[in-house]
C-alpha cells in the first residue's frame, strides 16, 4: 500500500478495532513503495514476519484454541 492508503481514516478505524480485538500488526515499515513513491506504507520484511509470527505462535499461554 502507500502512505495514503495506510493514513485513510477509514484504515486506520479497521486496524484500531482489530487491534482492540487483539490482533498484532507487523508493519508497514517506511520505504520505496510498489507506486514507486517513498514512504509509510511498506511491507516489512519476509523473514521480520516469520520472526515475530513463529514467536507468537510460540506462547501458548496467549492461542486461542
């Protein structure tokens, strides 16, 4: 996405709610952008979403089964 999309209200309404359901977002990171604009907006790296993906999963105290 870019840094229009990410700052929509209407985008930023969606990812409080979910963060207020709990859910953990891992991004968007500042950068070269897809649209070929800089900025927020940037999807963070494979192996940074792995990381934290894999660490999380690994707390079982905190699934939801």
């Amino acid at each position: 996405m870019n840094g229009k999309m990410w700052d929509n209200p209407a985008t930023q309404e969606n990812v409080e709610k979910l963060k207020g359901r709990g859910v953990e977002f891992i991004g968007p990171e500042e950068g070269m952008l897809a649209c070929g604009y800089e900025g927020l907006g940037r999807l963070r790296k494979i192996e940074d979403i792995a990381f934290r993906a894999e660490f999380l999963l690994t707390r079982h105290d905190k699934l939801i089964v």
